[in-house]
C-alpha cells in the first residue's frame, strides 16, 4: 500500500469518528429532518447540500467547531488526542504542521464545547 493510500484510508476513518465525535449525522442541524440518501452520501462526502425541508444550507463542518477550519479531519483528530495527554501546544502545532495560534483556538473551542463524544 503506497503513502497516499495509507493517508486516504486514515483520513476518511478519522472523518467518520470526527463526526460521530461533534454529533453530526444524516439529519438537518436546523430542522432535524432526515436527509434523503442521496445527500446524506453527499454530505459524508464533504459536499455543500441544501435541505429540501428548510433550504439549510452546508457541509458536514457547518454548525461545528470545525467550521471555518482548514485543519483535516486526521489533524483535529491527532490534536484531540495530544491535547488529551497533555501534550504542550507547541509540540502539537509542529507535529500537524499548523501554526501554534491555531491549536490555541480548536483548543478553547474544545474546552467550551456543548458537546464532544470522548474519543
């Protein structure tokens, strides 16, 4: 299996723990209408969707902490897990590549959340 296999395959595990983690699922965040299965596929897919119900519209990131985030779902994952064992904001920015100011903000977004499965 070559490197980019092995990061495609880690990247699309992370997204689906990543969302079950922030409660994201095949409903609309607005109204709680089930989605079609057309664009529940779509939005696991990371496409924008609209709701035929109340015409919402987003991805799968919208209404999370992640909106707005360029981070990838196997990067918030690692920062999840490094952050959890204590590991210094410093040495998990350079491990993700990513500025330190970022993993400070996912960081207090983490600490208020609503909601956060334990991963």
């Amino acid at each position: 299996m070559s490197d980019r296999n092995i990061f495609e395959v880690l990247e699309n595990s992370s997204q689906t723990v990543i969302m079950n983690a922030l409660g994201v699922n095949d409903s609309c965040p607005s109204c709680k209408t089930k989605f079609s299965e057309k664009c529940a596929i779509s939005l696991r897919r990371g496409d924008r969707i609209r709701c035929q119900h109340c015409s919402w519209v987003g991805t799968w990131r919208s209404d999370t902490m992640l909106k707005g985030s360029h981070l990838s779902s196997s990067q918030f994952l690692f920062l999840l897990v490094l952050l959890k064992h204590g590991v210094d904001v410093i040495r998990v920015a350079n491990f993700l590549g990513v500025d330190s100011a970022t993993v400070r903000s996912m960081q207090k977004k983490i600490e208020s959340a609503d909601r956060l499965v334990t991963i």
